[in-house]
C-alpha cells in the first residue's frame, strides 16, 4: 500500500483500476508519481494481496482517480461503481514498521496527557513497544513510560552508547 499525503479530514472514495495482470507494482508506481506531479487529492494506492489484475486508487472524486491512472502503461480504466470500504477491508492488513528509537534519543511526546513535550529516552523495550522518558521540561527527572508508537525522535545524540553495532547495521539491511 502506498500512502500518498491526505490533508485534513473529508470523505473519501475508494474506485477499482484494471491493470494488466502481474503488472499491478508498475501501475502503482506510475499512478502514485503522477499524483503526487499533478498534486491531485489522491490518498492511498492499494495493491490488495492476491488480487491481480486490479489495484484501488483512493481518491476525493472519481475524476483525480481517472486523472491520476490517464495514460498510465498496462491502465486499462476505472470501474464505472465505486467500491465500498468494507467490501475490500478483508483484503487490507496492517504493516508494522519497525522504530527506530534508541537510549538517549530526544523525542516529542505526540499522544497521551504530555503531548508535545520533548523528553529523552532512558529505556527501551521492544517487547511491549514501550520507551521509559523523562520529561525535558521538568524540575525533577520522572521516568514516565508511553507506548513506542506516542513519541517521535527529533534529535539523535550520537555517542559510543547509542551507536549501531555492526551486528545492526547487518540487521537493517
């Protein structure tokens, strides 16, 4: 699935794209890169798993979504009816990303009773997905601890402590 940017909540409408089949990664390249050039409300083009010969343009009307798939190699239209939500949801699974946060990293608090204060990461635990923080903006270090997923790094330190080993270096690739 590959997200294109959605600004501000509005409805959306989810629209089928034959495509020739096996050829479904190449139309959601083109496609994506050709709202993104024309900067057309576009907000997800999904590639549902199994699935071949079609791939679903999200789009704010039925038009962007032509426009954006207009000229694209291995194309072959849009469905004249637009697809509800719940008739592919079955076909849709959630990735996982795997974070980047290390000890001694700055963060932003972005969810939860300390949203937008910055903190530094003291601990992490990767198998609760959980970070123990203590707050920059405090009188007294309190460890606090918030799911991985309510903090975003700003700042990375490096020192000897937080350096990748090579060990992760090899992980990551």
């Amino acid at each position: 699935m590959e997200e294109v940017e959605n600004s501000g909540e509005q409805k959306t409408h989810i629209y089928a794209l034959r495509t020739t089949a096996n050829r479904e990664d190449q139309v959601m390249d083109f496609v994506s890169s050709n709202a993104k050039k024309k900067n057309m409300p576009v907000f997800s083009v999904i590639r549902p798993h199994g699935m071949r010969g079609y791939i679903f343009i999200e789009a704010a009307d039925k038009n962007s979504a032509e426009q954006a798939a207009f000229n694209v190699p291995y194309a072959r239209g849009i469905l004249p009816k637009e697809i509800e939500y719940k008739e592919i949801e079955h076909m849709l699974e959630q990735v996982k990303r795997e974070v980047d946060i290390r000890k001694s990293d700055i963060v932003e608090i972005i969810a939860g009773p300390f949203k937008r204060e910055q903190a530094k990461i003291t601990r992490v635990d990767k198998t609760k997905e959980e970070v123990v923080v203590e707050l920059l903006g405090a009188a007294v270090p309190i460890p606090i601890t918030v799911k991985m997923d309510a903090v975003k790094v700003i700042r990375r330190e490096v020192t000897a402590e937080t350096m990748p080993t090579a060990e992760e270096i090899n992980e990551e690739e």
